[in-house]
C-alpha cells in the first residue's frame, strides 16, 4: 500500500530512490559512506557508549576471562535477558570488542580485553565513569552551557562543578575516583617513560588522586620519596592503598585544599591532569600556591592534553578537543594550548623550561620559578 492506501505498480519501483533503512542511512556499497551516513555515525556515537558500558556494567568481559562462552550461558551468568544480551554481543562482534567464533558463542576480542577488571591496563572503571547516569545528564545539557558558559552542575544541580556534586554523593565519589584511578596507571606509564626522576629526593603529586601516579613513580625510582596531596577523603583512600602496595615507609598522604596551600620541600611538584579542571583564575592560584611551597631548584611538571594553536581533523584533536567540551560541562575548567599554559605559569612566576611529548594524548610541561 502506499500513502494514499493505493497498491503501486510493481513497474513504478525503477522510478523509487534507493531503500532507506530504520535509521535514515542510504544503502551504500559495503566500504563507501557518504557524508550525510557519516555525520549521523557520528551524531548517534551515544548509542555504541552505552552498549560498551552495558557490556561493562554486567561484568561480561570478566566473565569471557576463561575462554568463549555462548550467549545463553552469559545470560544466565550476568542475570540477563539471553535473546536481548546476543543482540548487544552482535554489535560489539561489529565492533571488534568480541568476535563470534560460532553463531551464539562470543570470546574476547582483543580490544576488549581491557575491559577486564583484572587487566594490566584496564579501563573497566573508566568506562563505568563515563558511560553512568552522571555523565550523560550533564553532558544532555551542552547546550545549556554553550549558551551561557555555566556547568551543567551549576544549572541541574545548584553546585559549581563535579568536587562540589562528589563531596556529598559518596556513590558518585567512588566511581569518579575508581575511573580517575584507571587512567592515572596509563599516564604514569606515559610519563615514566618519557621524563627522568632520577635527579630528585622528593616528588609531591598535587591532586594526587587514590596514590596510582606516585605509586608508579616511586616503584620505578627506589631512592624517591613522595607526598601525595588531596582532598582529605582521598587522601585517607590513599593512605590506605598506599599501605597495601608497600608505600607508607615512603610517601606521606595529606589532606587539604589546593586552592589554600601545597606542602613544601618537593624537588618535584607534579600535577597530572589538575590544571585543566580549573578556570584561568583558580589555575593561577593553583600553580601560585606550588610556586610559594617550591624552592628556586624545584620544578614543577604538568601532565595535561594540550591543544594545537591550529587545528587538523582527526582522532587525536577530537580527543583533546571532547576532553575540553567536557571540562565545560562538568567543573568550568578548559585544555590549554602551550601557549595558553606558558601565560598561566607566568602570572604564577614560574616559566616553561621545556615541553616533553609522550607519544600519547597527555604532554609534559617542565616549569621553573622565573624569579
């Protein structure tokens, strides 16, 4: 029947344009899009985040540890609705984070062996993170904060940013530092094996989260010792996985406020990832609070994304360039270029003595007090 309840003619059918599907994509030969399909690939990229977070959530990963299991089996396993989880395994078989050795039974593929939990790099509580509830509802109000440069913290839920919302929402706290944790163990490779430590007695990690970072630096420097300075929740969550790891005989966990002070007697202020969660005004105090604990040998070391002056298309700046849109939304914080960087630092007295790529998506700023 068409639109007017009439039957075509089956002759009409060479003047129809080509088949569209559910989704609104023409059909393309297998390889080719065009822009139209490639825009909305891009506008519904939601869509793969919350079947990746799912597939996290239930622990399937985990599950799939010991080998290929059927659909059903992980069903009854993750207490799962089996036919519904064979369609969300179909898709990430699309999309090589499982691979289907037989119809209905799934193994890890190899990009999704990260999303184990006991992985050497995993990223399980990093994509629990960023695929919760939390996320996607500030991130559903860009355009507020597009419009008017507010948080979406600030316009959902009357708070200045993230800290503030995670200081009385303890489940929320947890997953933020969980995830935090997941990718200060991928930064700490980065920077370890980009910047030389070996010249120092002490390295202070400011905003040093659950202890991964400084934890990594002193295991690979034995003659180190560290300070890790955080909110006080975090730092008593510290204290205690820096006992288990072996660590309390050589770094002390304090608790504080970097926006009032820093502790003193570092050779080493490192600041991974902190910057970029502040506006310029709380960033200059920041790094003026460093400046005032450091002596004239101290450096102090940024570990941030840093944006090109110009920008190319590409994986790389659309990382750093989502990663900025979502300091807007969640603490009112932005990424810097170099440049933007060297002018906060100078307000701060201090100045950049050398920048350090790592091969990732994170760079090293090396500062020195400029007086």
């Amino acid at each position: 029947m068409n639109d007017c309840g009439q039957t075509p003619d089956p002759g009409d059918r060479m003047h129809e344009g080509p088949a569209i599907p559910d989704d609104g994509q023409a059909l393309q030969p297998t390889g080719q899009r065009n822009s139209s399909q490639e825009m909305i690939r891009l506008a519904t990229g939601y869509r793969l985040s919350q079947a990746i977070y799912v597939f996290t959530r239930l622990g399937i990963a985990d599950l799939l540890a010991s080998g290929a299991r059927t659909s059903d089996e992980l069903a009854r396993a993750a207490g799962a609705h089996a036919p519904s989880l064979y369609r969300l395994l179909r898709v990430l078989t699309a999309c090589a984070v499982v691979s289907e050795s037989r119809p209905g039974t799934f193994a890890l593929a190899p990009a999704g062996m990260c999303l184990r939990r006991d992985a050497p790099d995993s990223v399980y509580s990093t994509v629990l993170l960023f695929g919760s509830e939390n996320f996607w509802t500030t991130w559903g109000d860009l355009a507020h904060c597009i419009r008017t440069g507010e948080t979406a913290f600030s316009h959902l839920f009357g708070v200045d940013g993230t800290f503030d919302w995670l200081a009385t929402h303890p489940e929320d706290a947890a997953l933020f530092d969980a995830g935090m944790a997941d990718v200060a163990m991928m930064i700490a490779r980065a920077i370890l094996a980009s910047y030389d430590f070996s010249f120092a007695r002490v390295v202070v990690d400011v905003g040093g989260g659950r202890g991964e970072l400084i934890s990594s630096v002193l295991d690979a420097h034995p003659g180190l010792r560290g300070v890790l300075y955080d909110l006080p929740r975090v730092a008593e969550a510290a204290r205690e996985k820096l006992g288990r790891a072996g660590m309390a005989d050589r770094c002390d966990a304090i608790g504080g406020d970097i926006l009032s002070s820093v502790p003193g007697g570092g050779d080493v202020y490192l600041l991974s990832r902190v910057i970029h969660d502040w506006d310029d005004e709380k960033s200059i105090l920041i790094l003026r609070n460093c400046r005032a604990a450091m002596a004239q040998t101290s450096r102090l070391l940024l570990a941030e994304r840093t944006i090109p002056e110009t920008i190319e298309p590409g994986v790389h700046a659309q990382t750093q360039l989502l990663s900025d849109l979502n300091m807007l939304v969640r603490n009112g914080g932005r990424e810097r270029t170099d440049t933007e960087y060297g002018a906060l630092l100078a307000a701060a007295g201090l100045r950049i003595s050398r920048t350090i790529p790592t091969g990732t998506e994170i760079g090293l700023i090396e500062a020195t007090p400029s007086c």
